[in-house]
C-alpha cells in the first residue's frame, strides 16, 4: 500500500484494524511529519487516530502522552538522522522507534499507564532521561 493510499485509508476509516498496530502509528506520524510542521503534524495525528478509534467504538485507547512523544521523538529522529528516502529506509534505519516499549526509557510505567496521561500530554517524571536512538 503506498503512501497515499495508506493516510487515505487511515483517515477515511477503511483501514483494516489489524494493519493499524503500533509500527503503523510510527507511519502515520512519520508521513504527517514529512508534509508539515510539527504542530500541524500532531494535530493530524491527534485527529485520525481519534476518528479512527471511535468508528472502531474503541475511542477510549486514544492516549495523549504517548502520541505526543511519540510525534516528538519521530520529529527529532527526522531532524538528527532524515527521512531515510521514505518510510522503508526510515524505519530500518530507526527501528527503536517501532519498539512499543520505548517511552519507558522515558517514562515510568505507572505514570505512562495512568488516566491523567492518556487524557493530557505528562514530561516523564524522570531526570536521566537520553535520547534512545543513539
């Protein structure tokens, strides 16, 4: 599925449940990051994970802190490493970011795991926090 078709998909809510785990997430995020700024990036991430959440009746999942940083960190990894010349080549040179344990370098679990993160953007409580793609 190229692309195009795939943020088609996502955003018109046709995209098949199970091809939208985690490392489709980190795609998403990606392509929004390739075509605009970053504000506008998460605003678009914001939204069709929502829409998409809620035509599945699951609007529940929707978490803030975790799509935030993840949006941040895909930013940064663009911005320190590039696009790797699209998705594939991004995703094999960056594959920490497919790794759906990766904010609990950053955060801990409890806090990553609590209700006030899945509905506001938390900073991890933790002080020795390292980038994890060095």
């Amino acid at each position: 599925m190229s692309d195009e078709e795939f943020l088609a998909a996502l955003e018109s809510c046709s995209l098949c449940e199970r091809a939208f785990g985690h490392a489709a997430h980190v795609r998403a995020a990606y392509l929004y990051l390739r075509s605009t700024e970053f504000a506008a990036a998460l605003a678009k991430m914001r939204c069709a994970i929502r829409t998409y959440a809620a035509s599945l009746g699951k609007a529940d999942r929707y978490h803030e802190t975790i799509t935030v940083a993840y949006v941040a960190l895909i930013r940064q990894t663009l911005y320190e490493r590039g696009d790797g010349g699209g998705w594939q080549g991004f995703s094999a040179a960056n594959p920490e970011l497919l790794e759906r344990d990766l904010l609990l370098r950053f955060y801990p679990r409890s806090q990553l795991e609590s209700e006030l993160a899945r509905r506001i953007f938390l900073l991890p409580r933790s002080s020795e926090v390292a980038h994890p793609c060095r």
